[in-house]
C-alpha cells in the first residue's frame, strides 16, 4: 500500500471509530465535551472547595482554569493508549488480512483521541479569552506539546497493543498504571506543594513536563522553555522508537494469537 492509500485508510478508521462509539447515542459527539466537564466539575469541587490547594505559584488564581490545562493533554494521553491496547484484538478480522498495516489501527485511534481533544480545547480556549486568561503570544508552545504529546502517546500505544496480543492481562494492569500515573502528574494539584524530597520524582514525570508546557501555553507565566522539557524529549522518542520497533517485532504473530 502506498502513502496516499495509508492517509485514505486512517481517515476512514477514523471516521469508523466515531461512528461506532456515538451509534444510537442521543447527543453523539458532545458526550466529547461533556465527560471532561464533568470530571473537571468533580475535581474542581473535591479540590477547589473540599481540599482548597492553594495556586499561590501558578499563572491563575482559577481552579478550573488551572485544572482544566491539565486535563486536555492528560484526556488524550489516557484515551490513545487505553484504546491501543486492545486495538489489534478488537480489530482481528482486519489484521488477519494479508499486508494490512495494523500500525494504522494505533495511529487512528490516536487521532481520533487528538480530535476529541481538539473539540475540547476549542470551548476552552473561547472560556479563556472570555475571563481574559488566554495569552495568546504563547501559544506557539501548546503546537510543540502537541507534537510531543502524540509521538509519545504512539509509541506507548504501539507497546500496549503489541504486548496485549499476548498477555491478555495487560489491559487490566494498564488501568491501574494509568491511575497512578494520573495522580502522579501535577494536574490536579501544584507542583510547589509537593514536600521537596519527592518533588524530583513528580518532575521527572515527563507528564509533568507536558502539562506545565500547556499552562505556559495558554497561561504565560514563565518563558517558553519548560523545565523538564528535554527529559520529555528523550522519553518521547525512546518510547516511540521502542514501541514502534517491538510491535513490529510481535506483529508476525498477531494472525495465530488473535
């Protein structure tokens, strides 16, 4: 299959993917604005109002600005590579196929995360520039957190769904992993308030990196290079490449497993 075929084929998987998860839904693609609104309800009560974490050093002095920055890298992030790992196994009719390439299956659903983000970060963006938080000088570095976060995010995916294939239980520990990582990363709370003996670990997080990178964005608050940007960087590409080259490596074997 040549490029042109590739992108034809991504399209209509993405398209599929949409059609399928919003068939015989009532509101259809706005369950895509509203999950996220509800969770950053949620959080906003439990830690704006319940807990009361004070953003004494960040940008704004909104928790919901503050919470909802996280949650748009963070959504897509958790939702690429929840899907990928069972991406091949739902898609095992497809795969058996002589020649198809099941790196598109991970990449559509990626996608598909990215748009869900972008329908978001558009209702977003217009609250912003409404209460006047928007700085919009800035936003240049949300293009390269977005670059960073989808590579990332496709090499996590080629690894979950390649090793899923044959360790079914890898989906259920994936789960648990990713509630970890998520109250492992500053979404919710400011990195200022974590005691300086365990600071280093939450910033070595290359999430951590991600989620400043966005604040700074569409926040200001701090020059354009984010700390902890290039340990961003090298994991982004390690784990691109790693997940790439592994997948590739089982997917031979995907036809008898599946």
């Amino acid at each position: 299959m040549n490029r042109s075929s590739h992108l034809f084929l991504l399209r209509e998987l993405v398209r599929r993917e949409f059609t399928q998860r919003y068939a015989g839904s009532l509101l259809g693609l706005a369950w895509s604005f509203i999950q996220p609104l509800w969770l950053l309800l949620l959080l906003s009560f439990v830690f704006s109002i319940v807990i009361r974490l004070p953003l004494d050093s960040e940008p704004t002095d909104r928790f919901w600005v503050f919470l909802f920055c996280g949650l748009l890298p963070w959504t897509a992030v958790h939702e690429g590579i929840q899907r990928s790992s069972t991406v091949i196994t739902d898609h095992a009719e497809m795969v058996k196929k002589i020649r198809f390439p099941s790196e598109i299956l991970v990449a559509a659903v990626v996608v598909t995360a990215l748009i869900h983000e972008a329908i978001t970060m558009s209702f977003f963006l217009l609250a912003l520039t409404l209460v006047g938080e928007l700085v919009w000088q800035n936003l240049p570095l949300l293009l390269a957190a977005l670059v960073l976060q989808v590579f990332l995010t496709l090499g996590l995916g080629f690894l979950m769904a390649g090793v899923q294939v044959f360790f079914r239980d890898t989906a259920q520990f994936l789960g648990m992993a990713l509630n970890a990582w998520f109250y492992l990363t500053p979404i919710v709370f400011p990195i200022m308030i974590v005691p300086e003996r365990y600071r280093g670990w939450i910033e070595a997080n290359p999430l951590s990196a991600l989620v400043t990178m966005y604040r700074r964005a569409l926040l200001g608050g701090g020059s354009l290079w984010v700390e902890g940007t290039l340990s961003l960087i090298i994991c982004t590409v390690v784990a691109f490449i790693g997940g790439l080259w592994l997948f590739r490596r089982l997917k031979p074997g995907f036809s008898d497993e599946i």
